[in-house]
C-alpha cells in the first residue's frame, strides 16, 4: 500500500479515519503553529524564509509574496522563479500546487485542491486534485482556480472567475463558471 501523501495526490478518497491521517494532521498543525510568524512579518525576505520553512522547500529569491498568506498544509506547494503572490491569497494544497516562472496572483486569490464526495455517507473525506498554473499566467484578484485544473502558459484569469476546468494557453476567462473570453 501507498503512503497517505501518495494517495492524496493520486486522487485516491482519503477518510479522516484512514489509519495514516495522523500524518496529515502532524503537518496541518505544524504549518498552523506556522503561519502567523510568516503574516506577521515585516518584509518579503522574512515572509519568502517563513514560507520556505512551512513548504520544506527553498523559494527562490525572486519570489515575492505578500502577507498575509494562508495555506492549511504548504507541503504540496512549488513555486518557480519570478513569482508574484499579492495580499490575502489562499492555497489548499493536499492535492498539489505548481506555480511556474514568473506566475502573477492577484490579491483575495483562492487555489483549491481538495475537495469531499457528494455521498453524504463519506462527504468528510477528502479527495485532492492537483493544481498547475504555467509560466506567466496570471490569475486575477478574487479569482478561485478548483481541484485539478491548468491553467495554460501566458493565459490569464480575470477577477472574480471560477476555474472548474482547464485553461488554454493563450487565452483569458472570465465568469462563473469561467469560460474562453478572447484569445492573446
């Protein structure tokens, strides 16, 4: 059998009673202790080491992100060269989140890899999806990308938009849902 992370991020339902889900717990409490000493902190140097610490990964100098920042694990997320994460933004990342080179995330963004069946019987389980969002795509504020979803290179999301299914590169989309607005 899989490790529980294995599992996450193959899709597979995960149960809260699932005999490994206190792996996933240790994680969530550790970036919850976590996560206030990276919004309270004063520069975006600070806040790039704070989060390196919540990923377990290094962000690259060339990363901005403004607090204040929210995740529920951070683990799962990967950030490229040339990053830009403006105010507010919300990454739930059990599924898996890649921002490539030089992604632009407007502020009150949302990216949302998890999700529960709709059986009510196991809807507090936890299904999880990756997100990929391609180099110098910009997602704009308020936007909310949804579990599984790329958006392609270059493209843009307009404000507010609801991404349920894949992006084309080269395109912007807008509404809720979100759909093909015009081509770049």
């Amino acid at each position: 059998m899989t490790d529980i992370f294995e599992r996450m991020k193959a899709g597979e339902i995960i149960s809260l009673d699932d005999p490994e889900f206190h792996h996933v717990s240790e994680i969530v409490n550790r970036t919850l202790a976590l996560i206030p000493a990276l919004n309270n902190s004063t520069d975006t140097a600070l806040v790039r080491q704070r989060l390196s610490d919540i990923t377990v990964a290094p962000i690259d100098e060339s990363v901005t992100v403004f607090a204040p920042f929210y995740t529920n694990f951070g683990r799962f997320i990967r950030m490229g060269k040339g990053v830009f994460i403006n105010h507010a933004c919300s990454f739930l990342d059990m599924g898996g989140i890649t921002l490539e080179e030089d992604v632009l995330i407007g502020p009150k963004a949302n990216l949302i890899t998890e999700n529960h069946p709709l059986d009510p019987a196991d809807r507090r389980s936890l299904i999880c999806k990756p997100i990929l969002i391609k180099r110098k795509a910009w997602i704009g504020a308020g936007a909310t990308i949804l579990p599984g979803v790329t958006v392609g290179e270059n493209a843009v999301v307009a404000a507010g938009a609801v991404v349920s299914k894949d992006v084309p590169d080269n395109t912007v989309v807008g509404g809720v849902p979100a759909k093909v607005i015009r081509q770049i």
